[in-house]
C-alpha cells in the first residue's frame, strides 16, 4: 500500500487549495412541459475534505469550464487539480488556460499566477481518485435523505445541492473531544465557516480603536491555527493507517506481455507488451504503458496481467514452477511442442 500523496497531508493551506473533481448524475428536473437533464459537478478539498457543487446542464467541455470558473470565482484559484481521464476534463484543461484570458482581469491574474496544474489518474483506475468518489456518495446519500415529493426545478435543484453540501461540510472529520460540554468534533465547515455550521463566531476580546483592525486579523489567523493543529492531531493519524497491501510484490518490468482487463467489457482480454513504467514516489511501479495492437494504453498495474512468458515468446520454467504449473524445479524442463 503506496503512502499518501503530499497534497493530502499539507497543513496550514486555504481551503481548495489541492482539489479533486468529478462528475455525477444525471438528474430530471423540470422546466415547462419538458424533463431535461442536469449533472453536478464535485469539487472536494483533498486536504480539509470540504466540497463544493456547482450544476452542470450537459457533458461536454465547454460547461465543465463553466462549472470551473464559477467555482474559482467563489473559492479561489487552486495549485492542483485532479480527475479521472474522462474526455470532458481533459478537453478543459487543454483550453482553461487559454480561455481563461478572456474573462475579467482578475481572476484571470489569480489564475494564472497560481501556476494551476492538472493532473489526471490513469484510465480504469478509479481506486486513485477515492478521496472524491467517496465525496459523492456522501452527497448522493445527503440527496436521498432530503424529501422530495416531485420532480424539481432548476432553482429547488440548487437550493437541495447547497443544502445537501452543508450537511457533507458539518460532518465529522475526527472524534469528539470531551474537555467541555460546548466542545464539538473537527468538520470542514471549521475551516470554511469558523464553526461547525456557521452560527458559531470566534470569540472576541475588547480593544482599542488603534489596534481593532490587527487583532481582528490575529484573531481569526490564531483560531484557524487552532483547527490546523485539531487537524494534525486528531484528523491525520486515522488516515496514514495502512490497512491492506503489506506484502511485497514483483513489480511489472519492460517488455513483459502482459493482458489488460476491461471492466466495462465482458470477457475481453487485449494482449500487449510493456513499453514503459512509471513508479510512484516510493519507487513501487504503480502505472504503465502497454503497446497493444490498438495502440498505446497507459493502465494501473492492478490492471494488468503478467503471462508466464519470457521476452522470446517462450515460457518461463521459473515463474511456471513458482506458480504451480510445469515441471518441478529439479527436472529439468522441456518445452512443450
């Protein structure tokens, strides 16, 4: 199990800073006599995990561009995106920093000085982007506990996202300490809203006119610090666990043949060869390219299928003894005709 990625592990960051997106529906609202569809747009904090949901009208490139302006308008300009390879996402990255020059001077200049960059998973591999597929089925499950007797409106569509995205933003993160009674558990609206649900202000000493202005600002800088070491202590040990994977094992090399498995397709193996790998931080080999007759595809390594097979095309009477198959390894070894 590879360790966790820097992004999710940044302290002392702005909310949005290091962001996943996705997409999911789609939804039938209705306008007039007609049930058109809607999509909704995911935007999820990869450190503090607060979301942000923006209403999507079709698929294409150019609302997924929309949906990203709006929420920069509203959140500010990250460092790093990411998502899944969907044509869509990809589409908007290549043109956004084209685009984006269009558009009024400033938020163009906190764009582009940002220095935003998108990074995409490799295809079918969706267990890389769990921090924001696990975002949406919170506020799938936050949509089905909302009561609605009919099919909504654009407007009532929205006002259920807000809602459904408080209700994901107020969950959470961590225990609940016990030093007080008004004591309450660390959520994503901590850092957002300075509470749990935005009633609560921060508290505030009386001060003179000359200094009302500095100490209102290390006010409300000490009582995020505050959060971020809540976060440290309490929130980032429950997810450096490791779980699952401890055992080592042999990494996929080049010029291996290897099959790709296709979820969507049933019963479809396409053969290839490795033509590249590409290691993670850790120096484990977790994605590589495969040369198939369809062309070139890049595929997790929990994606792909080594054969028993050496580069000539022969079978390998070692990796067939180590997996049960063949002779023993003190017989010698006769290929079959």
């Amino acid at each position: 199990m590879g360790p966790l990625p820097a992004v999710r592990l940044e302290p002392y960051v702005r909310p949005f800073t290091y962001v996943g997106v996705d997409l999911f529906g789609p939804y039938l609202i209705k306008i007039g006599r007609s049930a058109p569809k809607r999509w909704v747009c995911l935007f999820t904090c990869l450190t503090v995990r607060a979301i942000h949901l923006e209403i999507v009208n079709s698929l294409s490139t150019d609302s997924c561009k929309k949906a990203i302006r709006r929420f920069i308008a509203r959140r500010g300009s990250p460092l790093e995106i990411y998502s899944d390879n969907g044509s869509n996402f990809v589409g908007a990255s290549r043109e956004l920093m084209h685009e984006i020059k269009q558009i009024s001077r400033e938020l163009s200049s906190t764009f582009t000085n940002a220095n935003t960059q998108w990074r995409f998973n490799p295809p079918s591999a969706p267990h890389m982007g769990g921090c924001w597929e696990r975002m949406v089925r919170a506020v799938k499950s936050a949509l089905g506990s909302i009561p609605t007797v009919r099919k909504l409106d654009e407007e009532s569509l929205a006002t259920v996202l807000a809602e459904a995205e408080s209700m994901v933003n107020s969950r959470p993160l961590s225990f609940i300490p016990l030093e007080s009674a008004d004591s309450e558990a660390l959520t994503p609206n901590h850092f957002l809203l300075m509470s749990s649900n935005g009633v609560r202000e921060p508290e505030r000493r009386p001060m003179d006119d000359s200094r009302i202005l500095r100490n209102s600002w290390n006010t409300v800088q000490h009582t995020l610090d505050n959060f971020w070491r809540r976060w440290i202590v309490e929130y980032l040990p429950t997810i450096t666990r490791r779980t699952k994977w401890f055992r080592d094992v042999r990494p996929i090399k080049e010029g291996e043949l290897v099959f790709v498995a296709d979820e969507n397709v049933r019963n479809r193996w396409v053969r290839g060869r490795v033509i590249r790998v590409i290691p993670g931080k850790d120096g484990v080999v977790r994605r590589a390219e495969v040369l198939t007759s369809g062309g070139i595809l890049r595929r997790p390594a929990t994606k792909l299928a080594v054969l028993d097979v050496d580069s000539s095309g022969d079978a390998n009477p070692k990796d067939l003894a180590t997996r049960g198959g063949g002779c023993s390894p003190k017989q010698p070894f006769v290929p079959l005709p």
